[in-house]
C-alpha cells in the first residue's frame, strides 16, 4: 500500500510540474520589436482577401509569401 501511494504521489508531482513548464512556455510576453528593427518588404498589391479570425491578408506581386493583419476586419480595415 505504501508503494502504491508513493507512486501516485510521484506521478502527481510530475503531472504539476509539467503544467507548471507549459504554463510558464505559453504564458510568456511577446517581445515588441522596434520598428528600426522590424523588417520591411514593398511591392505592388496582387491581392487581398479575408482570412481567418476576422483576418485581412494580401499578397504582393512576385512574392509568394502572405502577409496578414491580425483581427484587422475587426480594427476597421
């Protein structure tokens, strides 16, 4: 019996712990970038569209990549 209950004891401690480790990962702050730091791309707007979450995304000619404005419907855009 003393066995079965350090090993409960042991496996709860260990299930705290791992909460306690992604709490702490997710829960962290977002770093602000400054905006000399910020990277920068320009070009001629091809298209844009909603995307999820209320999201406007667009692409520029020649770049393959999306770009996306977060809740930016929601902001007014």
């Amino acid at each position: 019996m003393k066995k079965i209950l350090t090993i409960l004891g042991l496996s709860i401690a260990c299930f705290l712990v791992s909460l306690v480790i992604l709490a702490l990962i997710f829960i962290r702050p977002v770093p602000i970038v400054a905006e000399e730091e910020a990277l920068v791309s320009s070009g001629v707007l091809a298209d844009v569209f909603e995307g999820s979450g209320a999201d406007v995304v667009f692409r520029l000619e020649g770049d393959r990549t999306r770009y996306y404005v977060n809740r930016g419907l929601e902001n007014g855009l």
